[in-house]
C-alpha cells in the first residue's frame, strides 16, 4: 500500500485534510485522534512518517514527542509537528527546529506547504545521525578519556591531601585530649 502516514490531531477536519492532500495510492493514512492513542499506533505499526499536532488531549504532542526522541528506532521515523500557534512550540523546543530534526506546519495549511513539509521531514531524518556516531568519532573519544583520567589523578591526589590532613587534624585531637 506504499508509505504510512500516521496522522495524530484531534480534529477530524485536520485528519481528513491530510488524508485528501496527499496523492491517491502512494499512501495509507492512518488516524489518531489524541497522542496515547498516536503512541499505540507508532509502536504497532512502525509509520514511514508521523505528522503530530501539538496540542493534543490524553498525552499531549509534547509527551509523544519526547517519547518518540527517547527510543533509538523511532526517532528515526520522519516528523511533522504541527500547531496553530508556533510559539507553544517554540516554547518547548528551541528553533531553527531542524536542528531537532523534524519539520513544522503551522495550521492551517495548505496542499504545496503539507507537500514541502513531508519533504523536509523525510530529508532531516536522512541527516539525522546514528545514535552510535553522536558519541563523537574516536579522537573526540580517546580526548575524552584523557581529560577524564586527568581528572581522576587530581581527584586522587587532592584525597591524599585530605587524608593526610585529616591525620593531622586526629593527632592534634588526640594530643589536646590527653
């Protein structure tokens, strides 16, 4: 049936918007109408793309979204957020939005801006690296090390010090007790 689209928007006109914008035949659209249910839909049916409102009722898109960022393989499934009002977005989520790898549709649409949309959610998650190479690559690592092992010698020197001050500090006790 070619690609599924997982549209989470509690307004049936939006859901059907999407569903009559998108090319007939390329695409399964699949609905949901507040965010548990969206999460159920994610998690069974693994969608080729996932275009999320922001305000939703039950679990909000916020929670989905940081339950989508949260696990490895679903992260990688293309992102549209939408909302009517950008800023409580940007609230949450700080611009330029790519940066998080998904795209924004501010509602209400039309079918070029929900085309131009999907394109760039699908081209983000292409760039979007493998959790793997986010860790750096193996001289950031082994700098990493190093500086970490440096850190650990002052800290080990520094509790030699506070050894001996403390065998200092029980001597003297013991000299004013007896």
């Amino acid at each position: 049936m070619g690609h599924k689209i997982l549209v989470i928007d509690d307004s049936k006109v939006i859901r059907v918007r999407v569903r009559e914008m998108l090319p007939q035949g390329n695409f399964n659209v699949l609905e949901a109408k507040d965010g548990e249910e969206g999460l159920k839909f994610i998690i069974k049916e693994r969608p080729n793309l996932i275009m999320l409102d922001f305000l939703l009722p039950k679990v909000t898109g916020w929670e989905v979204f940081q339950k989508i960022q949260s696990q490895p393989q679903l992260k990688k499934i293309p992102l549209v957020l939408m909302s009517g009002r950008k800023e409580e977005v940007t609230e949450k989520i700080p611009e330029p939005f790519d940066k998080h790898y998904f795209a924004f549709l501010e509602k209400p649409f039309e079918k070029k801006e929900l085309t131009a949309a999907i394109k760039l959610a699908f081209d983000l998650a292409k760039k979007r690296p493998d959790e793997q190479i986010e860790v750096g690559s193996s001289e950031d690592s082994s700098a990493e090390i190093r500086a970490l092992q440096a850190q650990v010698k002052k800290m080990q020197a520094e509790i030699v010090a506070l050894k001996k001050q403390m065998g200092q500090l029980v001597t003297i006790i013991r000299q004013k007790l007896k």
